[in-house]
C-alpha cells in the first residue's frame, strides 16, 4: 500500500513538474516573441488630409464631392476643418450687443451643426471604407483698438487658428466658447440687478416732478441695459477689453478637451493676417509664442503652406518637449500637416500635397484619433504624387540587432547608447535615385547630425550618449525632394 502511494506521489509530481516545465516554455515563448519582432511593425502607414473646406463655410467643393475627389487620389481618411462661425461685429457703448454692425459669412453654425453632421453620417454611410472625421477651424478671440470714426479700426488677433477634431455632437459645436457663437442666457444677477432698478423706477414714478423724470428715463436705461445682456454671447471674454493674454485660447482648448475632442495650433507664423477689409483692417501678427503659452492642446502645424522656423532645432518647439521631459508639462504637443484647402490649384497647392501619415495598428476613427493623441504619425509635404515617405524612424538599443524598435510617440528604458534607424525614400509617383535630400537627426533641440544622399537613403546611427536617470528625445526632418518632419521619440537612461 505504502508503495502504491509513493507511485502515485511520483506520478503526480512528474506531472505537476511537466506542466510547469511548459507553462515556463509558453511565457518564454510569449516574451521572446515580443522581443525578436520590432514594434513598428505592427503598425501601417495611413495616409491622411486635414484642414480642409467645403461649401459649409469658403470652400469650393460640398462635403461628398471633396471626399470623392480624395478618393481618387487614394485617401481613406479625411478631416473636414470648417470654420465654426465666421463673424464680425462691433457695437457702440452703452449698449454693444444691440447698437452694432454685424458681419457673418457661411460657416458650420450658421447653417446647422445637426445639418453638417447629418451630411458627414450620409457620406460615411455611403463611403462605409473612408474614416471622414467632422471637426472646425476656429478663432476663439478678438480684440478691437482703433475708432470706427477715426478710420483706424482694427480687428486684433482675428487669423488665431486652431482646429477642432472629433466632435461629433451638435451641441459641441454650438457652445464652443468662441465670440457671437450663440446666445447665452441671462446671468442671474442680471435678473436681480433689473429687478431692483426696476422697483427704485416705479417707486420713482409714484412722486412727482423731476422724481417721475428720472424714474421713467431709469427705466427705460434699465431696459436697454436688460435687453444688451439677454443678447450677450457664451464666450466669457469681449472684444472690446483689450487684449487678454492667453486665457480665451486656453479656455477654448480645455473646453475641447472636455468634450473628447483634440486640438492643434495652425499656421502659427503665417505672415498673412495683416490687411484691409472694407472699412476696417484686419491684425493678426506671427504666433509661435503661443505653443508654450497655452498646455493641453494636442499639437500644432509643423508642414503647411507658408513660412514655419517653430521646427527649427532649439526653437519653441523644442522648448516645450523638453519642458515634457523635466516633468513641466502634462503631454508633449505632436507635429501635423494642414493644408488650407478651399480649392484645386488655389495658391498654387492640389489635394494631397499637405499629408500627414499616420501608423495604425487598425483602420478605424478610434484608431486614427488615438494615432494623433499619442503622436504616431509624420508630416509630409510635396507634390502629388510625388510625395516623400518615410520608411522608418525607430530607436532600439544598440545590440541585438533584433533588440525591439520603437518609434514616434512612443517612450521606453534604455541603458546607454541608443540606436536611430532612418530610411526615407520616394514613395508613391517619384523617381527613386534622383535628387539630393537632408536628414537632420535632432536631439533635445540640438542637431547631432546630418545626412545627405541620394534616395533612398537608409541611416542607421548609434548615439554615444549616456545620462543615467535622465529623459531625451529624438526626432528627426528631411528637405530636399519635399520634405518631412517626424514626432519625437523619448528615451529614459536607467540610473
């Protein structure tokens, strides 16, 4: 008996023994196979177009027919950037909100935000392949200085861009807090302060000679004063304060945020906002400031159609990802490409010049979305079809050679050296072996290195940089034959 059970005891410790030996096996298995296969593999390259009008506010095309032009050229995923509301106006004290002259172009709130997302349903169900994502344009403040009779009346900051992306509700853009989005009801102290100078009228009214006097002009005042504020707008800000720092964009940002939706700073060193529009001049000077002003905003142009040193090694924006790495700031901003498109041709630019390529683990708007929050894509820009690409941008450790390999947006551990991959080449419509490009590799906002070649060009550089304990980054751009500016990979030295 005794020997029977010391079998069994042996039979099942062999046992227990075997299942272990395979559980040990199955997470080894499971631990090299992440290990041997580089992350950026998992992702493709999605190209996509953003910053685009339709005939909801000055563009030329409707919403379907700008998708089935993007179509044609290959484009699976859109953003459409139509301005929120399009409005000028300037009111005469005491009484602004009603004594005024009111300018108002088309835009998404002046013909129905339910309107504009019922088309973008349509089109999506009638294109169930194309990730079409509704967002704005907006300019959520101005400020006026200047006299209208004096012939210097000036629209301040009018051309402050940023685009909306994500919404998807018509209430969100209806109370985004921008100026005359709406009205917004009467505050409640209003009410009590109308109600008071009301009684103070009528106990004047009930005595006589100058008494009833100026208890009939107080009510009348009292009134207009009610009336002016019932016709007041969201906005907690007014044109006609002055400027008033960066609280009304911050303001704006946090308030998108609040609704899931993302923001990106545009075009901010344009060199176009300053004008003369009818009577009055329009006054929208550079603002690159503005990216280390105003926090939680998702990114900003980093590629489009006009003059950009914000890229530059050192510059702003190096400035507020390193203020990321010192633990100043909640989220890096990442790098997009806008195009401004109202029409084909228009400033000489064509549908699918101003790309930015996003790397997606899936096709869907919750995967683009999340590519653009955790800042997996590059911008690009060209001429269509002759648009650079590129191959790869990764960092691993320096060996194995099959050491993981991450890449933009991404942030990981490493001991000492790490070692950045590049490969850019012509992609889609170009000749390959023609033309001469710059690849500039950027650490912390200091160029370490440049490269020059014919494409493709393929680099593979490994950084003697050691810093135990502390937080870099590296990103990198081409120019030559287009151009291209990749998002920042971030890298921490064990201690």
């Amino acid at each position: 008996m005794n020997t029977l059970c010391k079998q069994t005891n042996a039979a099942l410790f062999l046992q227990s023994a075997h299942i272990m030996i395979f559980l040990l096996l199955l997470t080894l298995l499971v631990a090299m196979s992440g290990f041997f296969v580089p992350q950026a593999m998992a992702y493709e390259q999605v190209p996509a177009l953003m910053d685009l009008r339709t005939t909801f506010s000055d563009g030329a095309y409707d919403p379907e027919t700008l998708v089935q032009m993007a179509i044609n050229k290959g484009f699976k995923v859109i953003f459409l950037n139509d301005h929120d509301r399009v409005v000028m106006e300037y009111g005469l004290p005491p009484f602004r909100n009603i004594i005024k002259k009111k300018e108002e172009r088309n835009s998404i709130n002046k013909s129905g935000a339910d309107a504009y997302l019922r088309t973008i349903a349509d089109i999506r169900k009638k294109y169930p392949d194309v990730i079409l994502i509704p967002g704005t344009e907006s300019a959520p403040f101005y400020y006026w200085t200047g006299n209208p009779f004096a012939g210097n009346l000036t629209a301040n900051d009018h051309e402050r861009r940023i685009l909306t992306m994500g919404l998807e509700k018509p209430e969100d853009f209806e109370t985004l807090p921008i100026l005359h989005n709406g009205l917004s009801g009467t505050p409640l102290r209003a009410i009590l302060a109308f109600i008071l100078s009301f009684l103070i009228s009528i106990y004047f009214l009930f005595n006589k000679g100058w008494w009833r006097i100026s208890g009939t002009v107080l009510i009348m005042l009292n009134a207009g004063f009610f009336i002016n504020t019932v016709f007041a707008r969201p906005s907690a800000f007014n044109a006609y304060n002055g400027k008033q720092g960066m609280a009304p964009y911050q303001n704006f940002i946090d308030d998108v945020a609040k609704k899931g939706g993302l923001t990106f700073w545009n075009y901010p060193e344009t060199r176009s906002g300053v004008r003369r529009l009818g009577p009055i001049q329009v006054k929208t000077l550079p603002y690159p400031e503005v990216l280390l002003e105003t926090r939680n905003y998702t990114g900003f142009a980093a590629i489009y159609g006009d003059t950009i040193t914000l890229t530059e090694p050192g510059n702003l924006w190096d400035v507020t990802l390193q203020e990321y790495c010192q633990g100043f700031r909640e989220r890096p901003p990442w790098g997009i490409a806008t195009a401004d498109y109202h029409v084909e041709g228009g400033s000489g630019q064509k549908l699918g010049d101003f790309q930015t390529i996003l790397w997606l683990s899936e096709k869907s708007m919750q995967s683009v979305l999340a590519a653009l929050k955790n800042g997996k894509m590059y911008a690009c820009q060209g001429k269509f079809p002759k648009i650079p690409k590129l191959d790869e941008f990764s960092i691993s450790a320096p060996k194995p050679d099959t050491a993981p390999r991450m890449m933009s947006g991404d942030e990981f551990l490493l001991q000492r050296n790490p070692r950045i991959r590049i490969t850019v080449s012509g992609g889609a419509g170009r000749t390959e072996g023609k033309g001469t490009v710059q690849v500039r590799l950027i650490r912390s906002g200091t160029l370490i290195q440049t490269f020059k070649g014919i494409l493709p060009l393929a680099i593979d550089y490994t950084d003697p940089l050691e810093k135990p304990g502390e937080k870099v980054y590296y990103r990198m751009d081409m120019t030559g034959y287009g151009s291209i500016v990749s998002n920042p990979i971030f890298v921490e030295f064990e201690k």
